[in-house]
C-alpha cells in the first residue's frame, strides 16, 4: 500500500511534469504568432495542458495521504510549507492554462497569457521538487 | 558526503526525471498529434520532435549522473543497494538504449533519411514503459 501510494505519486509527477515541460518547450518552438492566435502548435498544447492537470490531480490526494499515514516520515516542517506554497503556485497555473484553452474561441484574447504562464508551471514544477527534498530527504 | 550535497544530487536527479518524462512522453504525443493533421500542419508540430527527444536525453543523462553519485555516497556503493535497483537498472539500459535510438534516429531523418522516421512510433513507447517500470522498482528499491 505504501509503495503503491509513492509510486502513484511519482508516476504522477512525471505525467505532469511531462505535460508541463513539453507544453513550455513547444510553445518556444512554435512561431511568435502561432503563440497568441493559434494554429497547429495550439492543439498539441491543449494535450500537453491536459496531461499536466491529470498529473496534478493525481499529486494531491496521494501526497496527502502519505503524510496523513507516515507523520514521522513527512514532517509538516518549515520546507514542507515552502513546498506546499509553490504547489498551489503550480496548481493555480495550471488550472488558469486550462481554462485558458477552453475559452480561446470565445476570448482569444487570453492566450497572450499562454507564453507566461506555461514556464512558470514548469518552474513551479522544479522548486516544488527542490522543497520535497529539502523536506523530506527525498522526493515522496 | 555533506548533505547539502546529497540534497543537491537528489534535487538534479528529479529535475531529470522530470526533463526525461517531459521529453519522451512529449516526443511521442507530438508525433502521434502530427499524423492527425494535414501534411502542412504535421511538419509544423513535428518540428518539435527533435527538441523534445534532445531534452529527454539530457534528462536522462542527468538522471545516469547523479544516480551514480547518489548510490555511492549516499548508500556506499553498488554492492549495497538491494535486488530490486538492479531491476532497475534493467530498465534504466532499455531506457538508454531507447533514447540513443531516437537521436540517432533524428540525425539520420536530418540528413534527408525520412523512412528512418518509421522507427519512431516503434522507441517511443518502449522508452516510455522502461521509464514507468524504472521509477516503479525505484520506488519498490528505495521504499
């Protein structure tokens, strides 16, 4: 049961960082207008932004859980609170990305938001790891 | 070893986790998005293919790295670590193996090699599925 948790976990760090990642590298790749109006590079970055959600909604209730049953193993210290503030950093953002994408007919305008925010999801994907490990010695 | 170090080891080896997921997995939904789309669309979104592999191998080269410093100074050595990591390692040399294919791949569909681009389809999801089963005897090894 632990291991299936922290591997569940870990799977779901990696789908979401997969998502958060590739959408930031295929947003560089795409060219500066394909970025705000759209045009193949955006359905792939619908796929990418979808992945990184699943990820994330994967990551929330199995973290929890594994300090709601190993309190000595996940001590809620100082960097477990830096970690949990740069997750909701990145969950805010990928959530925002989401919505972003499922109004871009009706509010085209919202995508000049894309170029800022797919980065920062994947920032917020690095410090939130690097405080895992400050945390906990670990990653989960 | 400080563990300042081992922490900054460890913290390298998740960031190339996570560059190697992102890479790999990217590279194979980019590929199978682009043959969706009409041929002028497709070169467009498989002009991202070659990024995405090379990020995941630099994620895995990352990963090879500090994995091999985390087993010696933070366990004391190969000899130490239990039977599951060596099932790991299994899957880490799939992995490997898998991603030098891909590149190799890329540079030969640069050089004007476009049936080499058939093999794609095929090392994308054998890199993916090493890479799960890595991280689940990871998991099982140091847990």
């Amino acid at each position: 049961m632990d291991s299936a948790l922290v591997i569940l976990h870990v799977l779901a760090l990696m789908l979401g960082s997969a998502g958060g990642f590739a959408a930031m590298l295929t947003l560089g790749h795409a060219r500066p207008k394909q970025k705000e109006k759209g045009g193949a590079m955006r359905g792939v970055g619908r796929v990418f932004s979808t992945m990184s959600l699943m990820g994330i909604l994967v990551l929330w209730p199995t973290g929890i859980a594994l300090v709601a049953t190993h309190p000595d193993e996940y001590p809620l210290n100082p960097m477990f609170w830096m970690k949990m503030g740069f997750a909701i950093v990145l969950t805010t953002t990928t959530v925002s990305i989401e919505v972003i994408y499922a109004r871009a007919k009706q509010e085209p305008d919202l995508a000049r938001l894309l170029p800022s925010l797919k980065p920062l999801a994947a920032l917020s994907y690095i410090v939130t790891a690097v405080f895992s490990v400050l945390a906990f010695g670990r990653f989960a | 070893m400080d563990q300042t170090i081992l922490d900054a080891l460890l913290i390298v080896h998740f960031a190339g986790l996570m560059m190697g997921a992102g890479g790999g997995i990217g590279s194979t939904i980019v590929m199978g998005y682009a043959r969706s789309l009409p041929e002028e669309q497709a070169i467009i979104v498989r002009g991202a293919g070659p990024a995405l592999a090379r990020l995941s191998t630099f994620g895995l080269v990352l990963m090879l790295v500090t994995g091999g410093a985390l087993v010696q100074f933070r366990y004391g050595g190969f000899g130490a670590m239990p039977q599951m990591f060596w099932v790991k390692l299994v899957f880490v040399a799939t992995l490997t193996l898998a991603a030098i294919l891909i590149e190799v791949t890329y540079a030969q569909v640069k050089k004007g090699n476009a049936a080499a681009a058939a093999n794609l389809p095929r090392l994308g999801p054998v890199a993916g599925i090493s890479a799960l089963l890595a991280v689940v005897f990871a998991a099982l090894a140091f847990h």
